[in-house]
C-alpha cells in the first residue's frame, strides 16, 4: 500500500537538503515517506549539493542580453557560478541563454518572478537546484534588467562579462548600429545616468560639497566658491552622462550630437548595464 505524501512533508525536505519540490517528492515516494532515505535517494542523484553550497560564493558566470524580435523590448540576466571553467562550457552557457529566452517571453516583474518560469515544464529555481546538483558549483541568477523603447538593442561584451540594453526613441533608418555604437559607449564610460536630469539630487549635492570643499582649499574665496563648484559640476555630467559624454568613436562629437547625425531627434530614452559581478 503506498504512503501519502503530504506537501508539508514535501517543503520538510526541501527546506532540510534543498533540492526542487518534484525531487524532494519523488524521493519520498521511492523511500515511502521515510526522509533519511529519501535523503540518501537525494544525495545519490546529487540534488542534495545545493544544500551544502548555499554558502559558497558564486561570482563567476554568463551575463545575456537579449531584445525582443520587434526590437521594443529587451531583457539582461545574470547567471552565475563559482569557477572560470564552469562559466566557459557550452552547456552552461546553453542553460543561461534558455534562462534569458524565456525571461525575454514572459518579461518578469522581480528576479522571484524570474525563477517560477518554467523551462520545459520545470521551474528555473528546481533547473538551478538540478544544475548545482550535476555540475557541483552553486548555480544561481543574481540579476534581471529589462527596458522598453520604440528601439531597444543589446550588446554583449567581453565573452559575455558584460551586457547592456539601450533604448532609442525612434525605430530610425540606422537606428540598430547606432545602438550598438552607444551600447560599446556605455560598456567602456559606465554612465551614471542618460543626462543631467537623471541624476539623484544626492549625487549633484554631494558633488557640489566636494568641488566648494576643493576651491576653499585651495585658498579662493568662497564667494567664489558658488560659481565655481557650478562649472565643475557641468564637468561631472559631461564625464558622467551618456548624453553629455564624448563619444568614444568620435570625441569631436558628443553622443547626443552622434545620434542627431543618424537621425534628427533621435536619443535615448533608456538603458541598462550589468557586469558580472559587479
């Protein structure tokens, strides 16, 4: 006569080895509701070494970005592992990019949301329970980004360390290599913000302090201070600011005037970086 699995009983073994439910209730099944077999069941399909590397850090990995095919949307995650060898294999590099096709399908609203989507009828949290269990490194996704514009283009960087998403406001003639081009700006200048009014009042405050602070210093006076701090400020956007930047492959241009090259009007009206481990 077979034993009653109650889902308690369930969640008791997924919360002691944590292994994904369909495991855990397969392995009380097999040992007929009896858990120290069924944690022997666990251990010997390798489940249960997600458990005992929650702890360890996970900092290696995959960041993939992807738009959508009617270029108004886009998505980055971040998949991680704990070894340069691990993150380098086809294969797991094949589990991320499944990971991003179906974020990029279902566009989660939080990263929680992201690992209850389901991968050939398995949720991505029991797939990343199963790949720690196979591959022995703790397997995780640690960040999801996803924009959405009139035109949205991503860009891997790096062998796949570093991901963005930039969001134009017109579908322009040109408009998907001007994405790119402004997507390598934002990989090499890590912008803060698309312009000026992007940044946090936080920022330009303590900006500001810094500069006055500076100018004090260095014996002017600070009536002068004022007017000074105001132009070292404008210096900070122009490093700072995607809009207000040199543009990397033309310094003779800012980035706003590259785009108004490609297309009159055309900017940006979003973006996303994510660097692995960052």
């Amino acid at each position: 006569m077979s034993v009653q699995i109650s889902a308690s009983d369930v969640n008791k073994l997924r919360q002691q080895t944590g292994a994904g439910m369909m495991d855990c209730k397969k392995a009380l099944v097999e040992a007929n509701g009896d858990f120290e077999a069924a944690v022997d069941y666990l251990r010997k399909k390798g489940a249960k070494v997600a458990a005992s590397r929650q702890d360890r850090d996970s900092n290696e990995g995959v960041i993939i970005a992807k738009a959508a095919a009617d270029g108004k949307s886009g998505i980055v995650v971040e998949v991680n592992c704990e070894t340069d060898f691990v993150a380098k294999n086809a294969d797991f590099v094949a589990f991320a990019e499944a990971i991003a096709e179906v974020t990029l399908a279902n566009k989660p609203a939080s990263l929680e949301d992201l690992k209850a989507l389901e991968i050939n009828g398995a949720k991505i949290a029991d797939l990343l329970i199963d790949q720690t269990g196979k591959i022995g490194e703790k397997i995780e996704v640690s960040k999801y980004e996803t924009i959405s514009a009139e035109k949205v283009v991503a860009y891997i960087h790096a062998n796949y360390r570093l991901g963005v998403l930039v969001g134009l406001s017109a579908d322009a003639e040109g408009a998907v290599d001007a994405g790119k081009d402004v997507a390598m700006q934002i990989a090499a200048m890590n912008p803060i913000a698309i312009d000026k009014d992007g940044v946090d009042s936080h920022t330009v405050e303590r900006e500001l302090a810094i500069a006055k602070e500076q100018i004090i210093a260095e014996g002017k006076p600070a009536e002068m201070a004022e007017k000074i701090a105001a132009g070292k400020l404008n210096k900070f956007y122009k490093e700072t600011t995607l809009l207000n930047q040199e543009f990397v492959k033309d310094n003779s241009k800012t980035v706003a005037q590259f785009l108004d090259t490609v297309a009159k009007g055309l900017t940006v009206t979003a973006f996303k970086r994510v660097q692995l481990g960052a």
